[in-house]
C-alpha cells in the first residue's frame, strides 16, 4: 500500500518558496499530489532551449531533482534539509519547446532514503524526452 502524501500542492508549492524565493518567478511548480507521485511543471521559456532548438540538459535534470525533492516533501512533510544523494539521468530524445511536464513516482520510502523515478515529457507522456532515478536522503 502506497503512503498517503501529507501535503497537498498548495503545500509543496509553499515550501517550494520558502526553500528557493526565486521559484515563483516562471520556475516549476507541482500540479498535482496523489498517494506515491506527483506531477510537476516547468513553464517554457526561451531561455530554456540550447543550440538546435530543443531543451538542454541542465534543465531537465534540474526539474527532475526539483520533482523529486516535491515528491519527498509531499509524503514526509516540512523537512527542508531532506537531500539528493544519487541522480542518474537518460536522455531518450530532445525534449521539444513547450511546457515540460514531470511526473515522479515513489519507487520506495523508507526512514533514511526515498528512491524516486521520474519522467519528462514536452509533447506527450508517450514520448518521453528523459527519464531519472533520483535518491534523496532524509533527515533524521
């Protein structure tokens, strides 16, 4: 049975600004919170494609660490000081310009680590642009 989340997107969103001010300012915010995952979604901007006009890498990985750290913060709470100890990304195609959608799940929740999988995506969740296994140590 998967752990009920004990914040809901408004929830997250609010430790999201409390933790990085800047986040507000067109940066990703969590969409969605459901028992094991949540979807995360960073508007696009200009500024986020690299030469050849697809998205660069630095900004995928960074949305799937940030969707990991929302997915933690929403199934342990407000622990702020909850870290990624592991992130291992494959890129499977250029991520296309558009809003660039990351769904995380839970893969295991444990009381030192949570082990996360994400996926992204720009033009469908079939088409996925990228995918990351993220591990965040948690706090004791």
């Amino acid at each position: 049975m998967m752990t009920a989340p004990k914040l809901d997107a408004a929830g997250v969103n609010a430790l999201l600004e409390v933790a990085f001010p800047d986040i507000g300012r067109a940066g990703p915010y969590v969409r969605d919170v459901r028992p094991g995952g949540v979807r995360v979604v960073l508007p696009y901007r200009e500024g986020l494609l690299r030469p050849g006009g697809v998205i660069s890498g630095p900004t995928l990985m960074s949305l799937a660490d940030t969707a990991a750290y929302a997915l933690v913060l929403s199934h342990i709470g407000d622990q702020l000081m909850a870290v990624t100890s592991q992130l291992n990304m494959s890129f499977l195609r250029g991520a296309q310009p558009g809003d660039i959608t990351a769904d995380a799940e839970l893969l295991r929740l444990g009381r030192r680590l949570a082990v996360c999988d994400i996926r992204l995506w720009t033009e469908a969740p079939d088409r996925l642009a990228a995918q990351a296994n993220v591990t965040y140590a948690i706090p004791g």
